[in-house]
C-alpha cells in the first residue's frame, strides 16, 4: 500500500515544487557575482537560422538573429532583435556581446549566456544595465544539413532574461 501511494505522493510534490528555483546557483561561466537585478523578463520568440556553406563546403544551418516579444506579467514590454539587441516599451535599449555560456537543459535548446552591454540608447529602465543573462532556455536549436543556400527557419524558443547593472 506504501509503494501504491508513495509514487503519487512523490509526483505531487515535484509539481508542487515545480522546476529548479531562481536560488538556485548559476554556472560559473553566467554568474555576475556582485551586480543587482534591474529586469526580469520572459522571452517567447524563435531563432533565425540561415542556410550556408560551412567552411568544408556543405550546406548547414547557420544562427542568422534572434527575433522575440519581452514579457512581464504577461504583458509585451519589448523586444528582442539581431544585434544582439533588447528593446523595452519605454524607448531605452541596450546591445550586448557574448561574454560566456553555459548549456542548455536538453540538447535541443540554445545556451545559456551571459553578455555583457556593450552599447546604451535611450532613456528608462535599461539605461543602467551592463550586463544580461539569458537563462532557462526552451527549443532554438537548428542543426543540420539543409538543401539550398539562402534559405530561412525559425526555430521556436523562450528564455528568461536579466538585466543586471553593477554595484
């Protein structure tokens, strides 16, 4: 009767407690020890695969840019573009470089990074930012070969991002 009853109970309690918790540490090569959290942000978009030759010569697909809407609370407040490039609804936006990485859950979604800010435009809430972390990715993947150079595929993805500043 225990073991009947024990699987359930044990099914339960992981989705009570749902999947690992903000608390939990980040891998070295994405933690921003000593900054603060700005914004955080839920990101459902898709990444932009072009088909080219690789340098042996063969079609693959090729990462061309990323293109997805910010939320908050369910609601839009922004934009995520090529560049990399983030765009909040108050106008401020920050460009960023990739600074470190870390993988993904499942070999089907794209890394987790850490970028650090490396352009500043408008005025709002990432004004201070200098650093993003991109977390908790779903999906974005495409590899492979593909058939005929010039071509596109999006593949659907979501993150979580961060907008740290330092101090």
């Amino acid at each position: 009767m225990f073991i009947k009853l024990a699987a359930p109970c044990l099914l339960l309690l992981a989705a009570m407690i749902g999947p690992a918790s903000a608390a939990d540490p980040l891998p070295d090569a994405i933690a921003a020890s000593g900054e603060s959290i700005v914004l955080s942000v839920h990101a459902e978009g898709a990444q932009v695969y072009e088909c080219k030759a690789g340098t042996d010569g063969k079609l693959a697909w090729s990462f061309r840019e990323p293109i997805a809407t910010l939320l908050s609370d369910g609601k839009t407040v922004g934009r995520h573009y090529a560049g990399p490039t983030w765009e909040h609804a108050d106008g401020s936006a920050v460009g960023a470089k990739a600074a470190g990485n870390a993988p993904g859950a499942t070999a089907a979604d794209i890394p987790w990074l850490k970028l650090e800010v490396t352009a500043h435009r408008g005025s709002g809430v990432l004004t201070p930012v200098t650093t993003v972390q991109r977390t908790n990715t779903h999906g974005g993947k495409l590899e492979g070969a593909c058939d005929k150079a010039g071509e596109f595929r999006s593949a659907p993805y979501s993150a979580e991002y961060v907008f740290l500043k330092k101090g």
